[in-house]
C-alpha cells in the first residue's frame, strides 16, 4: 500500500533521529570536491579519482550493492556502492539516506556493462537530509501554481525550468558587455522614490518611518539616469528591478528586469544603431 505524505514525512524524521544517534551531523559542514559532476563525467577516465557533491536523484537496490544517480547543476553521475568497500558503519548511514538527500562521495572511476560512465565509491559522507519527499519521479511537480510559486520544486523535477535560468543569465551579461564595450556607465539609481516617474503606471506605494515619508516603489529608472546625464556622464544604463502595481499575464508581471540606457549628445539614430 502507498504511504500517505504524513507517514513519509514521519519516517524521514524518525531515520534523522537514527543518524543523529549514531554520531552523524545530518546538516554537516563544506566538503571539499574535486569539481561539479560535469567535469568528473568530461575527464572520466577507468581508474581516475573524483570527489564529487549532489543530491541522490534515483536508487537501484541490488543487495549487496547499490547503483545511485547524484545529481548536481551540471548534470548526473552514477555511483557504485558496495557493503565490502564501504564497510560496515557506511553502509548503516547509507540505508538511513532518502531520496532528495545531499551527500558528498569519493571514488575510483569504472565503466560497466552497459557502457555507463561510474564512480566505485570509497568514501561517503551525508551533507544534508531531505526531510520531505521529492515530487513523483516520472510524472514530476504537475501542479502549474505550484510549479510557480515554489520555484525550488520546479527546479529539482525540470531540467527545461533550470535552463531557462542559465540563458537568461547569459542574455543579461551579454547586454551588459555589450554596453561596457561601448563606454556605457552601469548604475544603480533609488528602487525608493518621493515621485512615481518616468512612466505612466500604478506605482506601489510604502512608508519611510524613520524620515516619516511616503515613497513609491519605482516604476521606471529614467528620470533619475537623466539626472546623472545633467552631472556629466556622457554614457548610462541601468538593468534592474522595477515595480508596476498593475494586472498579470503572461506578457506582464508586477515586479520585472527593465533596461533603459541613456547617450548625451547622441540622438534617435545612435541609439537605435546601438
């Protein structure tokens, strides 16, 4: 019969209990890895030694021995457990381990049978216990709400969500380059301000209580990057956060990144040749 939440959640807590027991910190302190699993699996080499980190993302019980996936945000390796290797005490710690926990590993590379890349470990220690499940394997977080709203869960169940966050740190420090290579100034001008300006929009509003006054989150940056063009920059931009206390869709959010740049003595055309 298929546990219910409550009686994992139980269970978790009682195998947290049982390492705490036998001496193991279950939230334990850095371990020092030879690389993320992306450069183990480009340098992998039969005989070669790694010491690698991640979360245990599938287990394949063959008795005596284990086959585990450790995944990290580089990618997946598997790793190879054996009782005689380990021995005994590691082995008690193994079997107190969950999907979703964090454990950091040592070991011997081997191929096996069927050609997949694996690390014969040696050493084994617990860096942090789970104590919730992980969303079901194969049908993953299908919950759209959920999946937004817990980001994180998102994250561990969709390889597609984690990508979209390497690109878009890719896009921003391109256009960043992009501006710096022309003698663009990057700026960080006030989120705080006595007058929501620079765009027609509903701002949303806060209180200062220190200096007693009402401020607006911002909704554009331009009228204070216009400023610093009157001090005597030649070259601006700001790429950050502003606040627009308006409707949602898919083409709007509240709280979003907005570029603007600014060239004195320049007109329409240099910009748009930008």
């Amino acid at each position: 019969m298929e546990q219910t939440e409550s009686e994992l959640l139980a269970l978790r807590r009682e195998k947290l209990a049982a390492l705490e027991k036998l001496g193991v910190a279950p939230f334990g302190a850095a371990f020092e890895t030879s690389g993320d699993i992306a450069h183990a699996r480009e340098k992998f080499a039969d005989g070669a030694s790694f010491r690698i980190a991640g979360r245990i993302s599938a287990h394949r019980d063959m008795g005596k021995s284990h086959f585990v996936d450790l995944k990290d945000a580089s990618g997946r390796m598997q790793i190879y457990l054996q009782a005689k290797e380990l021995g005994a005490e590691a082995m008690e710690i193994f079997k107190l381990l969950d999907l979703g926990d964090f454990i950091g590993v040592e070991g011997t590379c081997f191929t096996t049978k069927t050609g997949e890349p694996t690390l014969k470990v040696h050493e084994l220690e617990l860096l942090a216990k789970s104590l919730r499940p992980l969303p079901e394997k194969w049908h993953g977080l299908q919950d759209i709400e959920a999946r937004y709203r817990q980001r994180y869960l998102d994250l561990i169940t969709n390889d597609q969500s984690r990508a979209v966050f390497a690109k878009r740190f890719v896009i921003v420090r391109e256009i960043r380059r992009f501006l710096e290579d022309r003698g663009f100034v990057e700026v960080e001008t006030p989120v705080l301000q006595s007058v929501a300006g620079g765009a027609a929009a509903e701002p949303f509003a806060t209180h200062h209580k220190a200096l007693g006054l009402d401020l607006y989150l911002r909704i554009a940056p331009e009228l204070y990057l216009k400023r610093l063009l009157v001090g005597g920059f030649n070259k601006v931009f700001e790429l950050n956060r502003n606040f627009r206390n308006e409707g949602i869709s898919r083409k709007h959010n509240p709280e979003f990144t907005m570029l603007e740049a600014y060239w004195a003595y320049a007109d329409f055309e240099k910009i748009a040749d930008l």
